[in-house]
C-alpha cells in the first residue's frame, strides 16, 4: 500500500513585530501540542526562531526578565527534543539589530532575508545554527541541524539563500508553498507558479521555485498547500455566521469540527487584535464590493496547510488531497509537509481530533524532518529534476 510519511512542523515563535506574551503563546502552547502527540505516539517538529532567543540572550545582560524568557525557552526546547520530538532551524531576520526599548522590541522593516547582502544573511544563518547545534547538544552529543524553514517563506528567488544553507550544512528546505503571494514593503514573494508544489526536487541554487536539470546539494520539499474552490468559500461562511454568535451557543462539535484552533484567541496573548489584518493586509481604505469580490476569489485559492488555521474537517480534507496527489504521482512512499503555528492556537479540539485520526490511519506515518532527511539521502524517495 502506498504511504504518507508525514511531517507536522511548527513554527515556533512570537509576533512578526516582536510582540506577543513568550509564555502564553510559546511555551504553554508548545507543552500541550507535545502532551498531545505524546499522548497519540506521534512525534512532531518545531522550528525554533532562533534570532529572537539571541536578542533576548544580549539584552538579558541588562534586563533580567529577558534574561529569564530565554533560559526557559532553552530548558524548554531541550525538553522537547529529549522526549523525541524533533527541533529545526527558523530564522526572522528583522531581528537583525533588534532594539528594545520602554518594554517593546522594535524590529527593522526588512523581513526577507532575501533582501540582505550575503555577509549578513550568512553570519545570521550560520550563528542560527551553531547556537542552537550547541544548545542541543549539550545532552545529545549527535544533534544536527538540517532542516530549514524561513521566516515567512522567503526562500526565491535569492542568489546567497540556498548557496548559503548547503554551505552550513543544512540538507533540505521547507520554505516553499504553491500560491503564496506577497508584494508587500516588509518583503515580496511569489509562489503562484512553481515548478514542482508536491515532491521532493532538486531546485535551481539561485531561485528554488525551479526545478534544477541535476542533483544538487540541497533538496526542497514543498510544505503542503491545496486550492480550496468552492469548498473553501463554504468553510469560510460558516465561519463568519459562527463570529457573530456568542461562543457558549455553538455546541462542542462544532468547535472542534468546523473551527479551526486560532478562532479562538490565546488569553493574555500579548498581541494586538487585528494583526495579521495590520501586517499583512493591503493598506486600503473602505472596503469596497471589489475588494470583497477579491476576497471570495482569495478564499477559493490555495492556502498553505497550517493546522493553526484548519478545522478538523479542512485537515481531512487536506489528507484526501494528500492521497489523492499522492495516487496521480505513481510514487510508493512520499513526503509530505503540513505546516503550523503554536503563537495562534487559542482552542486545541481540532488538532486533538486530527492526531486521534492520524493515529488510526493505516496509510500514514508521522515522522520527524530529521527522519524525513535521512529517508531523503539514503535512496527512499524520489527527488525530482528537470
Ligand atoms: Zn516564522
């Protein structure tokens, strides 16, 4: 029978701007999504943003409650590995020369890496790397780090990004999804038309959308996305019917069925209401019947599989996808991606659902990156090349 190897990654971080409580949205949501795949026996993988840990390790010399936040995230991600969980590179780099200042982080406004020159982009990524290799290895002698996700999936087209993850080492990147779309002035993306949205390939060095016509010395595996159609306007009415009712009259099921985990705020989250909206929304004024047009249209394309933003009948969806993808490939055994975001989880039901269901499913195989990797250089997957 054909098999899914599946890898559940997380981005583990705060707020693009910085904000966000550390302990609510990172620490007490990464504890539970690991007691929940503990409790179902599956493994996960979190993608620990790790400039953020370095600042609040520098300006922890002179304030110690930032000093604090950074030993427990160090004792925390420690923990997580040594129950078996897996734990990867994730790099934001508007943390480049982060200031703190009355209470609050100011950022810079450049959010692609791609945007920076190679020296900067190298030394960011290379001391990434080596501080958390030797965070881990303090206990696990044989840690590495080999696998790459980039902070908000800049990873094309760039001459320095992927020359620079194979030169440290890193073996696969995870940063592309088909549809992503960003022209924004904190950083620009385009993943509308990539050469390869489903397995494994062998990507151009100087933009990953590509497939290369050789080997090369990293592998891409796209991080899953699907095109929604009309299914996904209908989930996105329930949706807003939902919002206008108050949260005690839905009936349980309904949370956990047709909600997905970040409907529900995280409490104390630190984030300002409307964030997303702020950062990534485009800056217009009234909304217009166009505009709204564009949004239904925007709901029907594709979305990244991120499990923070899919009710438990979306992710069944996603798996049927999945499968069928999976069927039309005439490969045996592939690996597949899905993405997440602790920082959003605010209700747990849905995902609590999902791992019951991916526990029982006889077709599928939860697994860890560094797992995936290893199944990647030793033959038992097919890479793609042009
Ligand atoms: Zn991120």
């Amino acid at each position: 029978m054909a098999r899914i190897h599946l890898v559940l990654t997380d981005d583990w971080e705060l707020f693009g701007d910085g904000s966000g409580n550390m302990r609510r949205i990172q620490f007490d949501t990464m504890k539970q999504l690991a007691d929940l795949y503990d409790r179902f026996g599956l493994k996960g993988t979190f993608n620990v943003e790790v400039m953020q840990q370095l600042y609040h390790l520098d300006y922890g010399q002179r304030y110690p409650h930032l000093l604090a936040l950074a030993h427990e995230w160090e004792s925390l991600v420690q923990d997580i590995y040594a129950r078996g969980h897996d734990v990867q590179l994730h790099v934001h780099p508007q943390w480049h020369q982060a200031r703190y200042e009355d209470g609050q982080w100011s950022l810079n406004p450049r959010w692609s890496i791609l945007d920076y020159s190679y020296a900067d982009a190298l030394h960011m990524l290379e001391t990434c790397k080596d501080y958390l290799e030797a965070l881990l290895s303090r206990s696990h002698p044989d840690y590495q780090c080999v696998a790459f996700r980039s902070g908000a999936w800049f990873v094309a087209p760039g001459d320095h990004i992927l020359p620079i993850l194979s030169t440290l080492g890193i073996r696969c990147d995870m940063s592309l999804a088909k549809g992503l779309y960003t022209q924004l002035e904190l950083g620009k993306l385009d993943y509308r038309d990539i050469d390869e949205p489903f397995l494994p390939f062998y990507p151009q060095m100087h933009d990953a959308r590509r497939l290369a016509d050789r080997q090369q010395p990293i592998v891409c595996v796209p991080t899953h996305s699907r095109r929604w159609g009309i299914e996904g306007a209908g989930f996105s009415l329930v949706r807003k019917i939902a919002k206008r009712l108050p949260a005690r009259l839905l009936p349980d099921v309904w949370h956990a069925s047709f909600l997905p985990p970040n409907a529900t705020a995280i409490r104390d989250s630190g984030v300002v209401k409307d964030y997303y909206r702020q950062t990534w929304g485009q800056k217009t004024g009234r909304v217009s019947r166009l505009s709204k047009a564009a949004a239904f249209l925007k709901s029907q394309s594709n979305r990244v599989s991120d499990l923070s933003s899919l009710s438990y009948l979306e992710m069944k969806l996603v798996m049927r996808d999945i499968r069928q993808r999976m069927r039309a490939s005439g490969q045996s055994v592939v690996p597949v991606i899905l993405a997440n975001h602790t920082k959003n989880i605010g209700d747990f039901r849905p995902i609590e659902k999902f791992c019951e269901y991916l526990a029982r499913a006889s077709d599928i195989e939860v697994m860890t990156s560094r797992e995936m990797v290893k199944n990647l250089y030793s033959g038992q997957y097919m890479i793609r090349s042009a």
